[in-house]
C-alpha cells in the first residue's frame, strides 16, 4: 500500500511537473513576435512545385528577419491536420474551391484563411503536341492501348489525383487507370516519353514550369470534369495571425502572377538538390520591385 501511495504522489509530481513545462512552453511561443520562441514558424508544403517555390522564397525572406524557419513535406491530408492540431504554423498552397476541398471541409474551423495570392488554378490532362489528333479527354476514350491503359498521374493523396479518378475518368467513360506516384516520377515519364516521342498522358496544373520546358498542350474539358480555374490560399493555424501579426500582413500582401511565378518556379525547381533556398534567395535579389510589394525592408 506504501509503495502504491509513493508511486502515486511520484506521478501526480510528475504530471503536475509536465503541466508547468507546457505551460511554459506555450506562452514562450504565443507571445509577441519579439520572443525568441514566438521567432520559430514552421511551414508545411506539399510536393508540386509551385508550393516548392514560394515555400522556399518565404522561408529565406523570414529567416532574414530572424526567424527560424523550418520546412516540412508531407501529402495534403496530413498538413491540414498539422495545421489543425497546431503543429504546422503555416501553408502556402491550399486550391480552393474544389482540389482541397475534403480537407476544408473537415478542417476549415480549425485553421486561418490568410488571402488568395494566384486565382488562376487549374486542374488538366495534357499530351505532348505532337498527339495532334488528341485535343479533348473525349479524344482519350477507346485508344486506351496507345498509352498502355495509363494515365500517369502524380501522388495519391493530392486533390487531382482524386478529381482525375472519380471525375475525368468516370465522366469519360476511359477504360485507364490511374498511376499514382510523386510529381518528380511523373516529370520524369514525361520527358523520356517526348525524348522518345512517345504517346503518354499526364495529369498537370497550372501554374507549372513544365508548359514552359515541354511541348504539351492540356486537353479540352467539354464535360467540366476536371473543375473550373480555382485560387490559391495561404492558410495559418489558428491563431496564427495574433502570433504572428508581421508575417500574416505581408502574407496577405503576397501576389503573384503567371510570367512571375513562373519565373520563380524556374529558378527554384532546376537548383540543385538542397540549394532551392539559394535559388530562391538569388530570385528575390533580381526581382526587388516583386519582393517590395510584400516584404518591405528587403
């Protein structure tokens, strides 16, 4: 019985020890923007490149201002929930209303909408030009062996991914299927099929670098399958904005349109691997007038 009483008080002290730490810890990291907890900010990103871009220009931007910047990649679901449980600060790249919208539904009244900053989205199915007789995904239909009865797609957990199964390819009546598995993998087909001069069939976005590098061309959407031009939010946790006033406003500046963040996307995406922060850095410094329109002081 003594030995029961001793662990007892032993955990209600530790508990109560544990308590004190929390405490602590969560009002260094709410206060004003000056406390050096308050300074550490952690952005979730997922893998499509124009996220990669403007994730990479923030992060050198605000650690130029003394924060502590650490980036996270995950798939869409799980930064929503990060965002939502508080242990993701902010993200950059949420496609409403449609490519996000499961996670907004779900997690919407947890986390902040911080601004639109591209309202150009879009969501398609492309084919290198050279497929001149494909121009619509209707044209897809029944040719199903040319491309080897797949569409190669990107990640499955991203929002096109979904849309192009249970929309595009239902709608269609396409007899393909779906083949998930990183934008890099798909990037990669891509190019040793036109290298090849290949048929294939890729699922692709704009904004995006690749209309820019590859002879593509998106194919008509006659049936609306894939959705209409769509924007892109930067979301905070909640409280996000109280934490963090000076970078909520200049996020909420934050704007981009297709040439510029195309040329961003550029930069940062053909840097050698681990060098995307100096890649971005080094477009800041050639784009000031870009850069003073939301970050002023830099």
């Amino acid at each position: 019985m003594l030995m029961r009483t001793r662990a007892h008080r032993l955990t209600a002290l530790l508990a109560a020890l544990c308590a004190l730490v929390l405490v602590a810890a969560g009002c260094g990291g709410r206060q004003a923007e000056t406390g050096q907890e308050a300074k550490r900010i952690t952005i979730g990103y997922i893998a499509w490149d124009e996220d990669i871009a403007v994730t990479n220009l923030f992060k050198v931007l605000l650690e130029e201002q003394g924060y502590q910047v650490t980036t996270t990649e995950l798939e869409a679901g799980p930064v929503y929930a990060g965002l939502a449980q508080g242990n993701i600060d902010l993200f950059l790249d949420a496609w409403l209303p449609e490519t996000h919208s499961d996670y907004w539904k779900q997690y919407s009244g947890q986390i902040e909408d911080l601004g639109v900053w591209y309202d150009q989205a879009t969501l398609n199915i492309a084919v290198p030009n050279y497929l001149t007789d494909i121009n619509s995904i209707a044209d897809l239909k029944g040719r199903s062996g040319q491309f080897g009865g797949v569409i190669t797609g990107i990640d499955p957990g991203a929002g096109l991914s979904r849309i192009t199964k249970n929309n595009a390819i239902p709608q269609y009546q396409l007899d393909y299927t779906l083949q998930t598995s990183s934008t890099t993998a798909m990037l990669a087909s891509l190019e040793k099929a036109i290298n090849e001069h290949k048929p294939i069939v890729v699922t692709l976005w704009h904004p995006h670098w690749a209309y820019a590098r590859y002879p593509i061309k998106d194919l008509q959407d006659p049936l609306g399958a894939m959705g209409q031009a769509e924007e892109i939010h930067s979301v905070g946790r909640a409280g996000f904005s109280q934490d963090f006033p000076q970078v909520t406003e200049m996020v909420k500046k934050f704007r981009l349109d297709d040439q510029t963040l195309s040329s961003l996307e550029n930069a940062v995406n053909s840097a050698p691997k681990g060098q995307e922060a100096a890649a971005a850095r080094k477009w800041a410094d050639e784009n000031p007038q870009v850069i003073s329109a939301f970050a002023p002081g830099q």
